[in-house]
C-alpha cells in the first residue's frame, strides 16, 4: 500500500483520452490556441494495461475517462467497454457533451451508469463565445438522452464573472427540474490564467455562489465522501447541487487523485507540473512493471501539495480535468 504522512493514498484515476478537443474553453485555454492531440498518444490497448497495472499496483477503486474530449477519439470506443469489465467500484466520463448523440449507444451497451457534462450556460449565444465551437441544443439533446437510459448526470460550470454569472441560477433550476446534480467550479488558477489579471477580474468565489443561490433557494451543507472535491447542498425537496471550491475551499489534505495523460504522463498533483513517464513501464512484464510502477508512484504522492492548490503553468486538457 502507497500512503503519505497524512494518510492519502491513490484510489481515483484520471485518464486522459487525448490531449485534442473541438472546444476551445476561454477557461482552458488561450485565444488561437490549437486543440491538437498530444506527440506520441498512447494506444487504447496500452491505455487499458496502463488501468489494470495502477488497479494492481495503487489499488485504483474509481476511473474518470476525460480528455481534452474523450469522445472525440476512436479510442474511446474500444476503452471504454475494456474498463467496464475491471470490477471497477465506480466508472465514469467527463464530456462536452457534443458528440453524445452519437456515442449514446456506445456508452449504455457498455453499461456506464455515471457521466458528468461540462455546460457553463444556457444561453446559445453565450455557449458559442465561451466554448468557442458546439451547438447547445446538441448538448442538450445529449443530456436528455443519457437521462432517458437512465444515466446518472452531474453537470459541471464554471461561473466567470461578466461572462455566465448570471446562468448561476438558470442552469440550477434546469438541472433540479431534471434530477440533476449542478456541480459549480471555481476558476482554476492554471495554464494561460496561471499569474494572469484575467483570473482575478473572473473568478467567482464560492460564497458569492451561495449568496446568489440563496436569493431563491433555502439550501443546507450535506454530507460528502471524505476525498470528495465537492462541498454539496441540499435543497429540500428540490435536489442537491455541489461546488468545487479549490481556492476558497481547498481539499488538498485529502486528496486520492492520480492523472494519466494521454501521452502516459503520470502527476500526482494538479498543482505540480512534475510528471513520471509510465511508458517504460508498459515494456515491461507485469511483475517488474509493478515493482517499477510502486517507486514511480510513492514518487507521485509526494508531489501533492500540503494544503492548498498554488496554482500551476500546466494546461488541463493534456492531464484530464
């Protein structure tokens, strides 16, 4: 077993698909910025090894598949039924949601119950200034599709101040009146905003999320997972809704997180740009894999901050969200 002096351990996977997106999030990344797949991806075969050698080695419980856009890949669908049959405790996607009209059957023959989707407005007009590409009605569509296969959905935001703080509550009262759980992200401190005034004119604080949600709503702190990113609210009656307040709210003491790029770059930490190339490691037998893998991994785990996210050069999309 890998633990560090505070107890955390690896048991949540990121993996990345590919680096390549047909968004351009102002978020993510800066303006003419080409979304282009990583030098040397690995292949879907190589990426299920990769899975089965950090279940066996970290004892990984849980895998998220992200990007850049997971479904932009052929990869994905030769993945993702491959990771449905490890005896995973929990399977999921994180999209865009553009393409799930057509990976819809893909994605429930596989059995996935849980996919989270990234949409930060309601407003077309909006959504094509912030994600820079896509159509909104295709994304909703997707969504309604998941949601009549019986999906668990979790929509992610990122509230920007004078770009989609006004969506805060129209998003929310969408996605209570779907049985949907609104996770809100603060703006990260990361890649092109990393040292940039832009991210001190955008952010949007957790309070002031809270503040504006209780203009209509009566709401009371949940509980969550111990290693949850997640602070969550209850609405009586109405549904829950959780905010992912890595600046106002760290939870770096407790966090079980380990990324995969999509080039076999392993990091322990959103916060460190450090990475341990696992692609050696798939050369290997099993056994010596391992034995490589375990020192590869205790070397991740010190790379995770003490406290508190301190913001970082590293772009999202290459490390997955």
């Amino acid at each position: 077993m890998i633990v560090d002096h505070l107890g955390r351990q690896f048991r949540n996977l990121r993996l990345s698909l590919t680096a390549a997106c047909n968004y351009a999030c102002t978020y993510c990344v800066p303006d003419g910025k080409r979304l282009l797949p990583a030098n040397a991806e690995l292949e879907a075969e190589e990426m299920v090894r990769a899975v089965q050698l950090l279940i066996d080695t970290a004892g990984i419980e849980k895998l998220r598949i992200t990007g850049g856009e997971p479904l932009l890949t052929p990869k994905f669908d030769a993945l993702l039924p491959a990771v449905m049959q490890m005896g995973l405790e929990d399977v999921s996607v994180t999209t865009n949601g553009q393409l799930l009209p057509r990976k819809a059957k893909l994605i429930v023959e596989a059995g996935l119950q849980r996919i989270n989707i990234s949409l930060d407005t309601l407003n077309a007009e909006h959504f094509r200034e912030i994600a820079r590409s896509g159509d909104l009605e295709t994304v909703l569509k997707g969504i309604e599709l998941m949601l009549d296969a019986g999906l668990k959905i979790k929509v992610n935001m990122v509230p920007m101040r004078h770009k989609n703080d006004d969506q805060i509550l129209p998003l929310l009262d969408y996605c209570l009146e779907r049985g949907i759980e609104l996770r809100f992200i603060e703006l990260m401190n990361m890649g092109h905003l990393q040292g940039n005034a832009l991210f001190e004119v955008q952010f949007f604080s957790m309070q002031e999320i809270l503040d504006l949600i209780a203009t209509r709503y009566e709401f009371a702190r949940t509980d969550a997972p111990f290693d949850s990113t997640a602070a969550r609210f209850e609405i009586p009656g109405a549904g829950v809704f959780g905010i992912i307040a890595n600046e106002s709210e760290p939870f770096c003491r407790t966090c079980s997180r380990l990324r995969l790029s999509s080039n076999g770059k392993l990091y322990g930490c959103l916060s460190n740009a450090r990475s341990h190339d696992m692609n050696e490691v798939l050369q290997l037998p099993d056994a010596l894999a391992m034995v490589k893998l375990q020192k590869m991994l205790s070397s991740a785990l010190g790379d995770k901050q003490l406290a508190s996210f301190s913001g970082e050069v590293t772009v999202m999309k290459f490390i997955g969200g």
